[in-house]
C-alpha cells in the first residue's frame, strides 16, 4: 500500500467514483445483510464484482464492511456471503463478529481481515490481541487522543486505521445499545436509528446533549502520518457523492501539505462546524452540535461546484498495442498493459477503393477509451500490403481486447474452499440456574447475597472496601472498566495485582483488550456482556480464548438463546437498568466542569422521561435505560446463570429484586423485558 492511504467511503456506485476519481487510495463499501450501513444502496453481488473490477483497475483497493453481529440462523447466508466477497476479489473484509472472522478462515484464509471500529480497540492490549489473531489491520476507537493513538503504533506492527473526517457516534463504537433497546434497530446490526441525535437535555438544560459535532483532524493529518497512522479514514457510506469528493480532495491537499477549502468541507456537511477534541483531549462542550438549518441550506451553494470534482473519469493505465493487417488473414490486435498481454482477432483485411488504412486513422480509432481505465501510449502498426479495415471492424477489436485485458489484470487469484459449516446440537445446562449479582458499590451488598454464585464488582470499589470483600473472595468477581484508555493499562493491571493479594482471583470483561489484561494478570476469565455474543461460534470462540463463561448479549431474544449450542457456561442478565451508551466526552458538563456532581445523574428525552448517567471515575459515562429490564420470572432453562446487574438501587432494593427472582416472582412498578421476545430487525 501506500505509504498513506486516503480511505473513503461508498455507499453505491456514484459515491465510488467520486472518491476514486478525486485521489482515494481504498474504498469500503457494503455487501448483502451483513454491514454496518444496511440503509445505505450497498452493492449486490454483481455491482460488487463490477466494483472491484472498476476500483482495481484504477489502483485502488477495495474493503468490503461485514461489520455486523450475526444471529445463528444466519449462517448459512453469511458463508454465502464470504464467498461473493472473495470471488470478486476485494482486497480485504472488516470484520466485528468473531463468527464473521472465523467464516473468512475457513472460506478464504488468504484474505486480510481488517477488525472493525465496533471491536471498540481503544487500547495497546485490544490491539495486541488482535494482532496476534492474525488482524491485518486495526481500525481504532473515534474517541482516542494523538497521544493514544501515538502509545499503541509504538507497540503494534499492524496496520493503524483512524477516521479523520465524519459523523462522530455519541457513544462508544460496538458499545451502543439506545437504539436496540428504544426501537429495535440495532447499531450492531447495521440499522441505528440515531435517537441520539433528538431533543435530548441534560440536568443543565442544555439541548442535543446526546451529539456532537462532526470530526476533522485535517490541520492534524502532519502529525497522524509522523505517528506512522498507515490509513486515514472518512466516514460517510449514508451521504451523498458531493461529499465524498470534497472529503476526499481536501484529504489529499491536507496530505501534501496543501490548503483546502474549509468552507466547502463544512457547508456539504456538518453539525455546527467540527470538532478534534478527542484527538487534542479537549473534551468539552465545544465538541457538541447538531444539525439546524443553516447547515442543511448551506450545500446547496456547494453541490454544483464538487460535482465538477468527478465528472471526467481517469485513465491512470497506459497501454501498448499493435495491429497488424495481412492479406488473406485475420486481422490481429495486440493489447499490453500492466503486465499482462491480450490478443484478439478481427475481420480480414479487404483491398482498399481508394486509401489504404493509416497510421493515423487507425490510431485513432484505437484511443478511444473513454470509459475505461487506460490511454494509449504506443501503438504498432504494420500494413505494408496496403490493405484496409472498416472503423467498426477495428472498433470491434478494441472493445474485445480491452474486456479480455481487463479480465486479465481483476482476475480474482485467491484459493476458495466450499467450506459449508456445520449445524450444531442446542446446549442443555447440567445443572440449576445459578444467580449472580452485580453491584456498583459495595454499600448495595446483603447478607441475602450468600447463596449466590457470585458476586461482581468493579475493581475500585474491591479496593476501597478490601477487608469487607477480602471475607468473601471466593465468591467475588473483579470488574474491569468497560472503557480502558493506554495511559490506563498499567494502572489496571497494577490494581489487579493488589486485589490477587486478597485471595480474588476472577476477572470480567467485555472488551478484547480486557481478556488480554485479565490474562496476563493470570485471572480466570469472564465475559461481560459487551463482547456482544450472538451466536454460538462467536462464543465457541471465546471459549478458544480461555474464558471460564460468558454473558450472552442482551440484544439477544429468548429464542435465539435456546437454539445456542457450544459447550461453554453461558448466562445472561435478567434485571437491570441497562446500559444503552457508553460516552468519552460527557453530556452532563457546563462551561464550569463537572462543578460538583455526585458521579449519578440523568439525561431526559424529548419525552420528559429520565435516564440514569453514571460517571466512571471522570475517565468515561454509562447512559442507562430509564426503566429497568426484569425477566426473572420468565423460562430460563437454557442459561447456567443468571446475573441481576444493579447500578441505582439501594440496599434495600437490591434485597427485594433478588427475594422476588428467587421465588420466580414478578417485581412492582415500570419494566420492560428487554428484547427477550422482541426480534431486531
């Protein structure tokens, strides 16, 4: 590749041309079901062999986003999938689920795998573990610093990927669940319905507290490539072809060093203006805006200018032919380009009424390649008997020739196995439903609590309270941050060390980076909810990892549950206020900072109804559902375990929640079940 790559985005066709013609060195697009972009055009699988074959002979490469979660009943279609992507020859699949990983192992082991931003890599030890899978490339969380960014190329050899101009997502990539959970259309699964982008306020009254500004790290790109960042990304498979080219050419000046229009950059889109506070750790209120109306009145003045940008296709391929006429034979067309050489032949040569067929005429005829993606460079010519040829005969020839050279130069390479995966047995639990508890502080502990498996909790609260835990260290799991930056690591595993000392010895974790964390700190491992398991070969996988058991994804309905097989200890929660959103830079600030908030608060809808927002330690915040979800009294024959993730609650209540589960009985008040019988879309 080269040393900097200009990566844009694809939505359908005109917004391929559009980046490939303006200077894009890749693109990435989506293919089938299975994209993190399903309401965009996408390609089918005709237009996406077409679109490598339109991208490759242009140099540039082609990424094709499989960057969903995957329900079991879904295999089959997905292998089907994988095997399209390989056979049109893209240069690479980016990939969340460890099942979509898996099937491009087994279908084409050749073809790089590229881990997803919803992987949610925002630290050395997730890009690590990633690496060492056999990730080609790492495209990193939106939310890290320069300095971040900088601490995890010093310690990988893979590929660095990082968006440097777009929408940004209010909440962490892989880690947003608002729009399942509100309207059954799962971010994960490729359809958000960007609710974060309402009337939400925060406990100032500020509006939009729930979405920021675009980014662009353009004034910035300097330092990105002095890092040694290999792939500069733009977000935008959902916009328009104007964007794409403005986004794209005022990379590439930012890239040489060049000015670039920021007038236009912003008036094709924006939110207010952008934003780089995550890259400059600025995370204040400046990075918040939306949409109004002067933003989408603005492209109108623009469109018209940017669409020059792309209107004359490019011809970057220079190649050489040679015609040659003989009396009696089959005219011959000679085509080489790239490597590669092509012959065809034509009508036979008649003799001429008048002229016979030139140099000049016969040139021209064969330049004209318009709509392809080569030029002429040389020709041969070779009549000396004097014969000619008729336009439409030679015209004939180049369109032959050039189809056959083009074949020549896309022709898909790879080994493709007929892989078909096998069917799998549902899984019986051996024994009874155990409970766990998770707590967010320890004040919300109970006696009640002793017959339960387990107990979670987050690290920092094991070691303000280590000798009332240190008498129930058998029972205690320790808690990893969901959100775990670099500068971060070392304390984490330094905090670990000290919770071992009283006698704990088992981890959670719902990130990759946090396996390897809990690993290397020679934890027994358990996995959270967010490693966003929905299927069986995703946690077949974690269990190749070394996980104990694992938490099932709450996106998950009690169907799919029941159809998992594999032979790990699996669970899932049955109460809880659950966490939608997991946010870097934090909605509820004022231009005075945190100015004396308690670390719980809340955000309210258009609605007027409340959502609970609980601090992390000033490092990131966790939105909670507004009601909590309960299915204990619900069939849970299918799970080994079952785990009441209290956040909120007093004492107390933690009491009478888990008195009522036990018993198999309902709770009072507002509730939702989740989406225990509701299906995504």
């Amino acid at each position: 590749m080269n040393k900097f790559e200009i990566l844009a985005p694809a939505g359908a066709h005109e917004q391929l041309k559009a980046a490939v013609i303006c200077g894009a060195n890749a693109v990435y697009l989506g293919a089938g079901n299975f994209n993190a972009r399903r309401n965009a055009d996408n390609f089918t699988n005709d237009d996406l062999k077409e679109a490598v074959k339109y991208c490759h002979l242009r140099n540039v490469k082609v990424y094709v986003t499989l960057n969903t979660l995957i329900f079991d009943k879904e295999t089959e279609e997905l292998y089907e999938t994988v095997k399209l992507i390989a056979e049109s020859g893209a240069d690479a699949v980016i990939v969340q689920d460890f099942a979509v990983f898996e099937a491009v192992k087994h279908i084409c082991p050749d073809l790089p795998l590229h881990a997803s931003t919803q992987m949610a890599v925002h630290n050395v030890s997730g890009a690590l573990m990633l690496q060492n899978l056999g990730f080609s490339r790492i495209v990193l969380a939106r939310e890290l610093s320069l300095a971040e960014i900088k601490e995890i190329r010093k310690n990988v050899t893979a590929e660095l990927e990082v968006f440097v101009h777009g929408a940004h997502c209010m909440g962490a990539s892989g880690n947003c669940y608002l729009s399942a959970m509100l309207g059954e259309r799962s971010g994960n699964r490729g359809l958000c319905a960007q609710g974060c982008r309402l009337g939400w306020k925060s406990q100032h009254g500020r509006d939009y507290a729930l979405s920021l500004k675009d980014m662009s790290y353009l004034d910035s790109i300097g330092d990105l490539c002095d890092i040694g960042v290999e792939s500069f990304k733009i977000e935008g498979r959902m916009k328009r072809p104007e964007y794409v080219a403005a986004a794209v050419t005022s990379l590439n000046n930012a890239l040489k060093g060049d000015k670039y229009d920021k007038d236009t950059l912003r008036s094709v889109f924006s939110r207010n203006g952008f934003t780089d506070g995550y890259l400059k750790g600025k995370r204040d209120l400046t990075m918040f805006g939306y949409r109004g109306k002067e933003d989408v009145t603005s492209a109108a003045n623009v469109l018209k200018t940017l669409e020059t940008l792309y209107r004359d296709d490019i011809h970057p391929i220079g190649v050489r032919m040679s015609l040659s006429l003989k009396k009696d034979e089959a005219s011959v067309l000679e085509i080489s380009g790239k490597s590669k050489t092509v012959t065809v032949q034509g009508a036979f040569p008649e003799i001429p009424r008048n002229a016979p067929l030139s140099r000049e005429i016969a040139e021209r005829n064969l330049s004209k390649l318009g709509n392809t993606s080569f030029h002429l460079e040389n020709l041969n010519f070779s009549n000396n008997e004097e014969l000619t040829l008729s336009a439409s005969s030679i015209n004939a020839m180049r369109r032959d020739g050039i189809e056959k050279l083009e074949n020549a130069i896309t022709e898909c390479r790879c080994k493709i196995s007929d892989f078909t995966p096998d069917s799998h047995l549902p899984y019986h639990p051996l024994q009874r439903l155990k409970a766990r508890v998770r707590l967010q502080k320890f004040s919300q502990y109970s006696e009640i609590f002793s017959d339960c498996e387990f107990i979670i909790l987050p690290i920092d609260e094991i070691l303000k309270n280590k000798e009332s835990v240190k008498k129930l260290s058998r029972k205690i799991i320790a808690e990893l941050p969901q959100l775990i930056y670099p500068n971060e690591e070392n304390t984490i595993a330094e905090k670990l060390s000290e919770i071992r000392k009283i006698g704990i010895t088992h981890g959670i974790t719902g990130n990759i980076g946090g396996i390897k964390i809990l690993k290397d700190a020679n934890f027994t491992i358990h996995g959270a909810h967010g490693l966003n398991i929905t299927n069986t070969r995703a946690l077949n996988f974690y269990e190749s990892l070394g996980l104990k058991d694992v938490s099932l994804s709450f996106e998950l309905t009690e169907k799919a549950m029941k159809h998992f097989g594999g032979n790990i200890p699996r669970g899932a929660y049955v109460y809880g206020y659950l966490p939608l959103m997991l946010m870097r830079a934090c909605p509820q600030k004022n231009y005075a900072g945190c100015e004396n908030c308690g670390g719980v608060t809340s955000l309210t809808d258009r609605k007027g109804i409340k959502f609970p927002v609980i601090c992390n330690n000033k490092s990131f915040s966790v939105l909670h559902n507004s009601v909590p979800m309960y299915i204990g009294d619900k069939n849970l024959s299918m799970l080994d375990f079952a785990t009441l993730y209290f956040t909120i609650e007093t004492a107390e209540e933690c009491e009478e929640i888990y008195e009522s589960f036990t018993h198999k009985k309902n709770i009072p008040g507002n509730k939702t079940n989740g989406l225990f019988f509701r299906e995504l879309l």
